[in-house]
C-alpha cells in the first residue's frame, strides 16, 4: 500500500509564503508524476502545478510566477513553494502521485493525499 501525507498549509495574509510538501511511502520502485491540485469551496479541482521524474514541470496560468514545484526523487517527496499569495489562492491542496509502480503491481497506479488546507486573508 502507499499513502500520501502532505504538511505545512495554514493561514497567511496575502501576499505571504507558505511551502507544502507531501511525501510518498510504501513499497515504490518509482514514480512518474507528482504534483499539487487544489479545490476552493464551490469549485473543481483544478491543476496548480506537476513535475515529473525527469523535472518538467507544468503550471496553472493563475500561479505561473508565483509557485514553483519541486521533487526530491529519492525520497519521494514533492514541494510547492507559494509566495505572494492571493485570496483567490485559498482552498484545500492535494497532492497527487501518478504512475505510480510497485512489487506486484501490474499496473501503475494513482494516490490522493487527504488535503491541507490555506487560506489567504487579512
């Protein structure tokens, strides 16, 4: 089994920095996707930002300039750095790890972490 635990969201005011991470444990012989989805109340989830093994990234138009996403391949652990945060930047972040492989697996698999929330206000 793998689980997904994500840490650091809070509450900042705008134009503050917060940094997420989320870390992959289990039985994992790689990874091809890791990244960051957030859902505002009311709202889809929506893409924030997505790096693969190899360091491509991608990005919302919305925190291009703002976020960068990070990984840490031999711990299995990715990053969001955000700084100047927005009120639109509130909701509750996910992380996603995607292709996924592992022992006895035929397949690549894709996890969830639980969510950790932020909140930009004043």
């Amino acid at each position: 089994q793998v689980q997904l635990v994500e840490s650091g969201g809070g509450l900042v005011q705008p134009g503050g920095s917060l940094r997420l991470s989320c870390s992959a444990s289990g039985t994992i012989l790689s990874i091809n996707a890791m990244g960051w989805y957030r859902q505002a109340p009311g709202k889809e989830r929506e893409l924030v930002a997505v790096i693969t093994n190899g360091g491509t990234t991608n990005y919302a138009d919305s925190v291009k300039g703002r976020f960068t996403v990070s990984r840490d391949n031999p711990k299995n652990t990715v990053y969001l750095q955000m700084n100047s945060l927005k009120p639109e930047d509130t909701a509750v972040y996910y992380c996603n790890a995607d292709g996924i492989r592992s022992t006895g697996w035929i397949r690549p698999r894709a996890y969830w972490g639980q969510g950790t929330e932020v909140t930009v206000s004043s």
